[in-house]
C-alpha cells in the first residue's frame, strides 16, 4: 500500500470509546519491548509517528492512528511488564481482551515474537485469547536483524514448536533492516480486503 497519510487519531481507554467508525481495523500486539510500536513506524515509513522507547510499558492506551483515510491501525498495551505497578497491569487485561472480543471493526491482529526469546507463558495465554475470540492472526518474528540466519532457522523452530503454529505461518521481520515489509503488507491487505489497493 502506498503510504499518502498516517496520523495519531486517539487513544481509547476500551471498547466504550474507541473512534466511531466504519474504517477496517489491524491491531498490534505482544509482549513490553517486543517492537509493535517500530514495526508500525516501519509499516507507514514514519520514523517518529509512533512513539517508541527504551523503557518498557510505556503505551498504556489502544492507540489509534488512520492509514489514508480508510483504514485504522491500534497499537495495544505490551503485555508481560513485570515492572509496570500491578493496578496498571490488571487494568490492561481485561481492555485489551474486551477489546480483541468485542470490536467489529477488527479485521486482524498482528502478533508479534521476540526472535531471540523462547515465547513466554503470557505470549501463549494471548495466543489462545486470539483463538478464543476468532480473530485472524498474522505471526510475526521481529528483530531477526539481531541473529545470524542459521540462528534464525534454530529459533524457528524453537518459536514453532512453543506456539503449536507452523514455522511457515510467521512473517520475519526487522524494523532496522526493513526485511519482511512487503510481505506483512500483503497479509494485511489480504486481511482488509484491499488486496488491490
Ligand atoms: P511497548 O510500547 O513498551 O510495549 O514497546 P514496543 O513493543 O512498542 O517496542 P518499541 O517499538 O518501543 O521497541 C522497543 C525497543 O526495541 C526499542 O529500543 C527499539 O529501537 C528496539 N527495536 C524494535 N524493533 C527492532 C528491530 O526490528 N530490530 C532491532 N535491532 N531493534 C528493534
Ligand atoms: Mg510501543
């Protein structure tokens, strides 16, 4: 898709005040620190639209930003900080999975997997929320930059295994090297149905 506009439309603090809308949706999520917020910055080739950060935890809202004034992009609370103060981590929840069930708009979520972490007990409690709520997901392995390729083959396989989903089905991906754009592109043009956009 070619980029003519991107912009932060809202922050919503649940289902109740998300933007009224008849725009498709793809969401991103994954743990604290995983990369959703750069990989977006990726996807619409703006460097600082999506605030990024060093320090965990930081996006505590769903965020909502319009892609050419026909589709939304909600960057998700990271799950999985353990410094983030326990009222703060209880509250995301339970937003983020009402969320994932409740809104219509959602077309997709983009799931996103460390490359160089074995998935957490909370990366696989989320990944039967997606299953609960039937909601397509696109896998993603991010900062593959990070490893060689033959370590890139082994923690494939580690991930697959861990997931139960074929290695096949993850999009690798790198926010510094740009690998794997054009691809995760296509699944979520796929997604929204614009496959010719
Ligand atoms: P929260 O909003 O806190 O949940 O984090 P996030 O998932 O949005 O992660 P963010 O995009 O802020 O990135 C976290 C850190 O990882 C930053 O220091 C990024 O520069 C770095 N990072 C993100 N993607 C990549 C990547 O593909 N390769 C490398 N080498 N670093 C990355
Ligand atoms: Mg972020």
């Amino acid at each position: 898709m070619l980029i003519q506009n991107a912009q932060f439309v809202a922050g919503a603090t649940g289902v109740n005040n998300c933007p009224d809308s008849d725009w498709p949706e793809i969401a991103f999520a994954g743990r604290s620190n995983v990369g959703k917020s750069s990989l977006i910055n990726t996807l619409l080739n703006r460097r600082g639209l999506v605030r990024t950060s060093s320090t965990p935890g930081r996006t505590q809202m769903l965020n909502f930003f319009a892609v050419n004034d026909c589709l939304h992009f909600v960057d998700l609370p990271g799950y999985g900080f353990a410094r983030a103060p326990r009222a703060v981590r209880e509250k995301w929840q339970p937003m983020i999975h009402d969320y994932l069930k409740r809104r219509d708009n959602l077309r997709a979520v983009v799931w996103l997997l460390d490359v160089r972490r074995e998935p957490s007990r909370e990366d696989l409690q989320f990944l039967d929320g997606l299953e609960e709520a039937a909601r397509p997901t696109i896998p993603v392995i991010t900062k593959v930059d990070k490893l060689s390729r033959n370590e890139l083959a082994r923690q494939l396989g580690v991930i697959a295994r861990a997931t139960g989903l074929d290695r096949e089905l993850f999009t690798t991906f790198s926010s510094v090297t740009r690998e794997g754009l054009p691809e995760l592109w296509e699944r979520i043009e796929a997604a929204i149905g614009a496959d010719d956009a």
